[in-house]
C-alpha cells in the first residue's frame, strides 16, 4: 500500500531538515553579512588622533609643576621630574652632542649624579658624582682607544682644584696623572 509523500515519516523528517538547513542558511547569511561590515567600518574608520606639543607638564591639583616632557635648550628631548619644592629633581634626556644623560640632583644645585653615555666615533660612558655646589666630584669612564679601552676614575675636591685621573696605558700599566693632562706616571705594572 502506497501512502502520500507528506504522510510518509522520512518525507516529513526530510521536510523538516530541508527547513532548518535553509533558517541556518539565513542566520549564517545575517551573521557574515554583519562580520563583514563590522569589518569594513573598522578599517574605514576615522585616522588616530595625534597629539603634538613641544611641552606636557605634570602638575598636582594643587598647582606646583611635579614634571615636564618637554625640549631642551639645545631642541633636545628630555623628561624631568621634581619634588613639590624643586628639592629633588630627575632628568632623562638625550641629544645629538653627549648622547643620553640621567641627572639626579638634590637641595636645589647640591649633590648630583650623572650618567652619560654616548655611541659612534665619540663612544663613552661616564658616571660622575658631584658635591654640594660642585664642589668636588668623582668620575668613572669608560672609552675606547686605537688599542682597545680605557677605563679612567677622576677624582677632584673642587671645580679649580688639580684632579686626579688613574687609568691604564697599552701595556697594561696603572697611570696617575693630573686630571686632564696627557701623559702621567706609571706606578703599578698590572699583568
């Protein structure tokens, strides 16, 4: 005995299927459509805002500047920090002269600590420690010469007071001469 298609349970399974494939087809059709003008939105959208100043300061609510990003005497970038009173102050900068400089300084011009450091033909680094108002410093530095480096520690108790300057020559001898001068003597062979 035949039976109609529609009252067939395959057919009517089939029917069904047939059904949910095309809603599927639907919602797939919706959720590309909408990914692809997500996408094309996205990549039209507006450009990136730039920001451009040649100083942003820090300041508290309070008023005092705490720091600034700013360009320095020469054009240079730097980023110093203070304390509320100007006690303390920190300074990152580089230019195209030394190379790059850390600057911490305290009460106002007293004790400081520098660090430079510089690359292509004027290679060196340099650490150097300074007293209340200069007065008097120490210097670690490092530069390369026609041989191989030289590593220097300068030591003076004041900006018009002779320093001392302790390096070693090609042979490897330890050398004491007047801070600044060329030449010097040796003391200490260093094998």
């Amino acid at each position: 005995m035949d039976t109609p298609a529609q009252d067939h349970p395959l057919a009517a399974r089939v029917a069904r299927l047939e059904r949910e494939i095309r809603l599927m087809k639907r919602i797939g059709g919706v959720v590309f459509g909408a990914a692809a003008l997500v996408g094309l939105t996205a990549q039209f959208g507006p450009p990136p805002r730039v920001l451009e100043a040649e100083r942003f300061v820090l300041r508290s609510a309070r008023g005092p500047v705490l720091g600034a990003f700013e360009l320095g005497a020469l054009g240079q970038p730097q980023l110093r920090l203070q304390t509320r009173d100007s006690a303390v102050s920190a300074t990152l900068g580089v230019d195209g002269i030394t190379g790059s400089t850390l600057r911490l300084d305290s009460d106002h011009g007293g004790s400081v600590l520098e660090l430079d450091a510089a690359t292509g033909t004027g290679t060196y680094a340099t650490l150097r420690l300074r007293g209340r108002h200069r007065e008097g410093w120490a210097e670690l530095s490092w530069r390369p010469d026609a041989i191989g480096a030289v590593a220097a520690l300068s030591l003076s108790s004041g900006e018009k007071s002779p320093g001392l300057t302790m390096a070693t020559d090609d042979s490897g001898a330890l050398v004491l001469s007047p801070y600044g001068a060329l030449g010097g003597h040796k003391i200490i062979p260093v094998r």
